[in-house]
C-alpha cells in the first residue's frame, strides 16, 4: 500500500509499504480523512522538539473499520471512527496515577511513532471511537479539537471570564470556540491579519488583537480588560515571545496555559513576574479519551461549526505538495485536510 512519509526536513514523499495485519485486540481501520496538524508542519520543517525521521506524519483522522473481532467495545466493520493517538506506557508514574496524557514514554502517532497517513492503519480497540453519525471530515477534526479543549479544561474556564487566545491557528481557534462555549469572553490575538480576521469573523470571537508590536498589543491588552488584564491567557503558538506575550497578559492572580510545543528557550526571562502576579501557570499535553467522547456528543449537539476550519484540502497523495504549500503560506492557511477517499 501507499503512505505519506517525512524522508527528511523539507522532504516528503509517497512511498510503498507493507499493508498492516491486525494483531489480537486491534482493527484494520481504512483512513478517509486527515488534518495536517501544526506538529506535522513542524516535522516537515525540522522544528519538532520529539520528531525522527524517516517519519509517516498524522495524528488526527477519521477512518472506516475494516476487519475487527467481537469485542466489548462495540465496534464493528462499516463504523466509521477517530482515535486517540498518544500511546502510553502503562507502567510509569503518571499512568499509575491515570495521567496517561503525559505518559513519561508517551508516543504519539506521527511524532514517535509511526502516524496514520496511508491507506490502511491498525489500532487497538481501546483507542478506537465511534463518530455517531458524524460526517468523516469532521470527525477528523475533532482530535485537534480535544487538544485545545483539554487546555481550556486546565484552566477552568468559567461564564464571564476574559480569555486571550495567543494564536489564530487551528489550535487557537478551536480553543477560542472552546472558552465561547464555556461561557467566556474571548479575544482571539496573532501577528498575521488575515489569519486573524478569518478567525474572528468566521467564529464570531468577540474581539481581535493584531500583534503588530509591543506597544500595540500592551494597549490592546488594556483595552479588552479595562486595564485588569485576562482572568486566562492561552499560548497555542510555540515560541518563547507569545508565552511572555500571555504572562505579560494575564491579571494578577490569572492563569496561563502553554499549549504550543517550541524547541527554543525564553531569554532573559524575568521570572519573578509569576511571583509578582501570583499567577497559575499549567502545561497541556495530548487529551484524554473522556475530551474525545465529550467532544464528539458537544459536535453532534451544538452548531459548532467546526468544518469552518478547514481552509484547504487536498487528495490525499498530493500530500507532499500540501505540507510545501502550508509551510509556505502557513500565515493564510489554517487547517489542511487530506482526502483519503480519492
């Protein structure tokens, strides 16, 4: 069969390989659609902090089941799924505790592990979830969608709150449409306007912020909160000045959640700011199976719009073009859809 593999930075291409025999416990699942995510992008560039290579890249997919066993899940061939593609160890601290969203030998698809762009994939049952009815596209999308809610959770978002989102890609807006649902105030923030302004329009985000400068952003800041600053700053980005952007941000006594994954390191970093503003700083990693069920009904029940993230799609063997494209233009592109079906 046919995948789509990183070779190396700034090199992919479609290679042969053999086509996966399910083991006891696993589905033989047929992809349908894929999300190219922000780590994808970052693997292509040679910018993921836990990336190898050679590397068959995505994590976010919906997918028919194939071949499966009777089993206690329910699942069976024709269903059309997603699935939760962080692979923990079971045996460390974290999953001792249940935290196996941060498993100390988490492997997620597409980053440490083989991911899911080929035309067929097996998994374990326990990681398979039914769609309910939800169409294929959009059902690929709802695994970003559990990254950002996760983060928005952290943070417990409550009704009123003034939320900043740092970012107005994938990941920011559907934090942003996370913390609308949670009731909150949101002002959506990036350095590129267009991105931005598709965002904020689309989504109906109460406010906007272009990150032009320091000065710019300061005053935008003041003027979103009456000078208080944001109860929850999110960094959906990655980069050491948009982490400072939301500390900077956030009120005395508010919470900042890190969301977006960089290799670099903050210089000069005037650490007695979190003293200072007593603030609540939480990392948010991966998502847990409870984000996808919960996601999945909230889709199903809600007018969501979540397809409306999806600025370009491809087939599915036009992925190396897809993922040259979206480094290029990452600054207009938002979410980039693989068409598996084609």
């Amino acid at each position: 069969m046919k995948a789509l593999k990183i070779i190396s930075p700034g090199n992919a291409a479609i290679a042969e390989i053999e086509k996966p025999i399910p083991k006891k416990g696993e589905a033989l699942l047929k992809l349908l659609y894929g999300g190219i995510c922000g780590s994808d992008l970052s693997s292509y560039r040679g910018a993921n902090a836990y990336v190898s290579y050679p590397r068959i890249p995505g994590h976010e997919f919906s997918a028919e089941i194939i071949e499966v066993d009777e089993n206690e899940y329910g699942l069976k061939p024709g269903m059309i799924v997603t699935c939760n593609p962080y692979f923990n160890c079971g045996e460390c601290y974290s999953c001792q505790k249940g935290s196996v969203n941060v498993c100390q030998d988490n492997q997620t698809m597409g980053v440490q592990r083989e991911g899911a762009f080929s035309e067929y994939i097996t998994m374990p049952l326990e990681r398979i979830y039914d769609g309910k009815g939800l169409d294929a596209e959009t059902l690929a999308l709802i695994e970003p969608f559990c990254i950002s809610y996760h983060g928005i959770s952290r943070a417990e978002v409550q009704p009123g709150d003034k939320v900043l989102i740092m970012g107005a890609g994938t990941i920011g807006v559907l934090a942003a449409i996370a913390a609308k649902a949670k009731g909150a105030e949101v002002t959506i923030c990036d350095v590129a306007e267009e991105k931005l302004n598709y965002a904020y329009e689309t989504f109906e985000i109460h406010h906007k912020l272009l990150n032009s400068s320091p000065e710019v952003f300061q005053k935008g800041v003041a003027e979103c909160t009456n000078g208080n600053g944001f109860d929850v700053a999110i960094e959906a980005v990655g980069l050491p000045v948009t982490f400072q952007n939301c500390m900077d941000a956030a009120c005395f006594g508010g919470k900042v959640v890190l969301i977006g994954v960089s290799k670099k390191n903050i210089d000069d970093f005037f650490f007695t700011i979190i003293q200072k503003k007593e603030l609540n700083i939480y990392g948010s990693r991966n998502a847990l199976k409870k984000d996808f069920n919960e996601l999945i009904d909230l889709v199903l029940n809600h007018d969501v719009k979540l397809n409306k993230v999806v600025t370009n799609r491809y087939k599915w063997t036009d992925g190396p073009q897809a993922l040259d494209d979206f480094s290029k233009n990452a600054d207009k592109m938002l979410k980039v859809v693989l068409d598996f079906t084609k």
